[in-house]
C-alpha cells in the first residue's frame, strides 16, 4: 500500500507543476503547448485529489494501529474501533487507486472522427443509420463537446447512407471508443404492412484523430480532385469547384469533403480525415495482437456481426459483448449512452486489473 501511495503522490507532485506552469505566460501563447497542459491538468486533478484522500486515510489507520497496542485500555479499546471502520475505507481507496493508476491508452485524449454507414435492410438501414447519427450527436453535446459535419449522403427514402463527423471534446476517443462496430436494429418498418419485425443494420467507426507526428504524409502521394459540391448551400455551391476528393495512392484510401463552401477549408478537413485514416491502418497493422481490447473492428455491416441490437418492440438494448440488458430503448436513442457506455468501460478495466493481479 504504501509503494502505491508513493506513485500517487509523486502523480500529485507533478500535478502541481503542471498547475504552475498553465499561469506561464510563454505557455499560455503556444496554444498548442498549451492545450496539451490543460489535458494533462484536467487528467492529472482527480489522481492528485485523490491521493491526498488515501495519505488522509493511511495516516488515520497507522494512528489507529498505534492506539490498539497501547497500553492504556481506554485507548487500546478506541484504537481497535477505530482500525475496523479505517481498514474498510483504506480498501475502498486503495481499489479507486488501482484503477486510477491502470495502463492509459495515449489515444483517449485524442478529437475523434466519426463514421455511420448503413448496412444490410435497404432503406430501413440508412433511417437506422440517421437515428444512431442523430444519438451520437445529442450524446456529444450532452457533454458540452463540439461536433462538425465533414460528409454526409442521404439515403434514398430519408435517413443516411453514410455521415463523416469530426468530435472535439477532453477524452472523447477514450469514452467513444468501444463504440465501433455492428449496431442492429428489430422494428417493424413504416413500409410494413403485415406489422412484421425487420432486422437491418449500420456500421459505426470511431477513429482517433491523427496529430501531424504520428502520420507522414507525401504531397507526391495524393492526387486531388476538385468538383462541384451537390446538396444544400444554394447556387454558390453549383458554381464553383469547392468540393475536394484526396486519393492516398500507395494505400488507395479515398475521402471526400463538401459540406463548406470554401475550397481551402474542405481540404484542411479532408487532410485530417486522411490522416485519421492512415493511423487508423497503421495501428491496426501494429497492434493486430491487442485488436480485441484495445479497439472493436467494425466489420462487414452484416447483421450477424452486431455488437449492439435495439429491440423497438420490447424498448430493449442489448450489448452483446458484456451481455448487457437495458429496456429504455427509448432514452439511449435520445442520447443517454452513459448507461451503456460505462459499464463497458468498467469491463475493460476489470480486465485490465485482472491481468495486472496475475503478473504480480
């Protein structure tokens, strides 16, 4: 206990530096120094908080233990008490600090990017599609984070075929990421006549954004198509060429932005989309081993890959994964993922914490 202790604390004296240095006025005009400082800070606070608790806790139960072996029986009685009740709470801060202190993924911090594709059903999987879109976006600003449209097609009777939206937010990727994969649906279609239940399905990715060192990319390696941009935004939209498609020719991934009216504009944000994918692939290729924890693959859209179903008829959501049963079909669809987001946060952390206990 006091090994872990000594880790929460030397955590906590670098917070302090760190809340030091975000006063520096040199810091303060590199923002991009900047923004990493507040992370670390924002990231840093509840393990340094925390640690003043555990100090708290551990300094009253050695007190206690003092107090038990004396040899004055009123203290001796008052002592014994008292290290019962403090051997609880030292339990529970010692198991908060385990997890405070679990293995980070340094891509949790990341801006995300986020695709929903329609799968197998037709029209009823792009309308599915454009309800699990509408959800991730009430979701994200539930939590006061900020969300921009990089790329949308409409399905052919409403909903969407595919949607390409940038998440900015602190820890976004780290709270998303589990998210990635088959989401199906059983309803019974508008369309439906004979009231049957339908199954279809659509693809969600979550894709940390890539920062410029992380990604090298070669002017020489892209070929940029410019074209006239389709969809709102009036005549100034049909007139010029804004539109902009980046093709990655040793790798042939291909992104497309048109939703802004400036040229310029849609291709900073399809640079970012390119680079987010070109990460995406190089760690996929050098984390092949650890694909299962560290992220969910999205898979080939089919139903039987579903990692989620949302069961209109019974208001029911199930995550496969976690067996995990919830019937407020009707509240998670508005946006309150938390339910189904933190438990498979804790799963993964129990696992963790779980492989940890078996190397030591």
């Amino acid at each position: 206990m006091e090994e872990l202790l000594g880790k929460l604390e030397s955590i906590q004296d670098r917070f302090r530096e760190v809340e030091k240095s975000i006063g520096d006025p040199d810091l303060i005009s590199d923002n991009n120094a900047y923004r990493d400082a507040m992370r670390e800070y924002r990231r840093l606070e509840p393990i340094a908080e925390h640690a003043t608790k555990f100090r708290q806790v551990w300094d009253d139960l050695t007190q206690a233990k003092e107090w038990a072996s004396s040899d004055d029986a009123e203290y001796r009685e008052m002592g014994r008490e008292e290290v019962g009740v403090l051997q609880d709470k030292i339990e529970e801060v010692v198991q908060t600090a385990r997890e405070m202190l679990l293995p980070r993924d340094e891509t949790d911090d990341r801006d995300v990017v986020l695709e929903v594709r329609a799968g197998t059903g037709g029209d009823e999987a792009a309308l599915f599609a454009g309800e699990l879109l509408r959800m991730y976006i009430r979701h994200i600003e539930s939590k006061g984070w900020t969300h921009t449209f990089v790329s949308s097609s409409e399905g052919t009777s409403g909903g969407v075929k595919e949607a390409v939206v940038n998440l900015s937010g602190d820890g976004v990727y780290g709270w998303l990421k589990f998210e990635s994969g088959v989401h199906r649906v059983q309803r019974v279609p508008s369309t439906e006549s004979q009231g049957r239940v339908h199954t279809s399905a659509a693809t969600v990715a979550i894709l940390p954004v890539a920062e410029e060192v992380d990604v090298e990319l070669k002017v020489s390696d892209l070929r940029r198509d410019t074209y006239r941009a389709s969809g709102a935004g009036g005549q100034h939209v049909n007139k010029t060429d804004s539109a902009i498609r980046l093709t990655h020719l040793p790798s042939g991934i291909v992104v497309e932005c048109q939703d802004e009216r400036s040229q310029h504009k849609n291709k900073a944000r399809a640079m970012s989309l390119l680079q987010a994918k070109l990460m995406d692939e190089a760690t996929q290729a050098q984390h092949q081993e650890e694909s299962d924890n560290r992220r969910k693959l999205v898979g080939s859209g089919d139903r039987s890959e579903k990692i989620r179903t949302y069961n209109y008829p019974q208001g029911r959501v199930t995550d496969h994964r976690i067996k995990l049963t919830l019937y407020n079909l009707a509240e998670v669809m508005s946006g309150d993922l938390a339910v189904v987001i933190q438990p498979l946060i804790n799963e993964y952390q129990a696992d963790l914490l779980a492989g940890l206990a078996e190397d030591d």
